[in-house]
C-alpha cells in the first residue's frame, strides 16, 4: 500500500511538473509578469490538472464559443453531469 501511494504521489509531482514548465512558457510567450502572470499560472496548472471529463466539458464550450459566466455555469453543470454518470 506504501509503494503504490508512493507511486501516485509520484506521477501526481510529475504531472504538476510538466504543467508549470508548459504553463511558464506560455506564460513568457505571451510576455506576462507579475500579477498576470501570477493569475496565468494558476489557471493554466489548475487547467491542466483537469479531469477527462473537465477537458470534454472545456472543448465542448471553446465549440459553443461560451465565455465568462455562461462557460462557469456550463462547465459546473456539465462536470456535475459527467460525475452523476
């Protein structure tokens, strides 16, 4: 039971690893600093850290062309159907 939490713990800092070197350099490709950068970071990590279903859920309202609220309360009422499923 230890090696397989170790296990996981593992893969889980890989990932999180290979998202921050990703979110980084897309951060200093689009030249962001300080607190839009901070702000970039933490979206781009979290995002990427996302569930299959949550990455199903963000495609299907990049297709709708859906922003702001309207993509907030799609992708909480479409993560909170793919968890029911």
């Amino acid at each position: 039971m230890k090696k397989l939490i170790g296990l996981l713990l593992v893969a889980f800092t890989a990932t999180t690893a290979y998202a921050a070197d990703d979110c980084a350099a897309k951060a200093t490709e689009k030249k962001l600093a300080g607190a839009a950068k901070n702000s970039f970071m933490k979206k781009c990590t979290r995002d990427a850290g996302a569930s299959p279903e949550n990455a199903a859920c963000a495609a299907t309202a990049k297709e709708k062309k859906l922003a702001g609220a309207a993509k907030n309360s799609f992708m909480k009422k479409c993560s909170a159907d793919a968890a029911a499923k």
